[in-house]
C-alpha cells in the first residue's frame, strides 16, 4: 500500500455554496482530471468523493493530443463512387 497524501484545507464561500480547493498533489495521487464526473456521497464523519467515469476532454486537450501523422490524410480509401470532381 502506498503513503497516502494528506493536506489541511479550509471551506471556503464560493457564490452560494461552500468550496474546497483540490491541490495538485491530491488531484495526481487522487488519479483526477478537470472535466471529470464525480459523485458526492455524504458518509459518517465526512463527505467522500468518487469518481464516475472518465474526463471530458476540452478543445484545447484534444487538439494537444491530434497526431495529423496518425489521423490526418485522405478520409476515403475507396475508389470514386459517383461524379466526383478532382
């Protein structure tokens, strides 16, 4: 088993609700990304977070990750079909 991470945060107001920021080193050790689903479950002497599937990938991640060498080039492999114009 590994050495967990632990930090001391403080609840915070955030618009009308309370909010507590998630360092880096607890989102790593916590396997978290942003755009990732989670589920809130209040338990005794807590509250426990879980994730529930995998993150949603913004614009900008998804363009970083575009290899034009792996998916760039002609869509259609096959042979002309109708009047196509070249």
């Amino acid at each position: 088993m590994s050495t967990a991470v632990t930090t001391k945060q403080t609840i915070q107001a955030w618009g009308n609700g309370l909010g507590v920021r998630i360092t880096a080193p607890i989102a790593k050790a916590a396997h978290f990304a942003q755009g990732q689903p989670i589920v809130l479950e209040v338990v005794q002497g807590g509250i426990l977070i879980r994730t529930v599937g995998v993150a949603k990938l913004t614009l900008a991640q998804k363009l970083k990750a575009f290899d034009p060498n792996l998916h760039g080039g002609e869509v259609m492999t096959s042979a002309r079909i109708g009047a196509e114009v070249f």
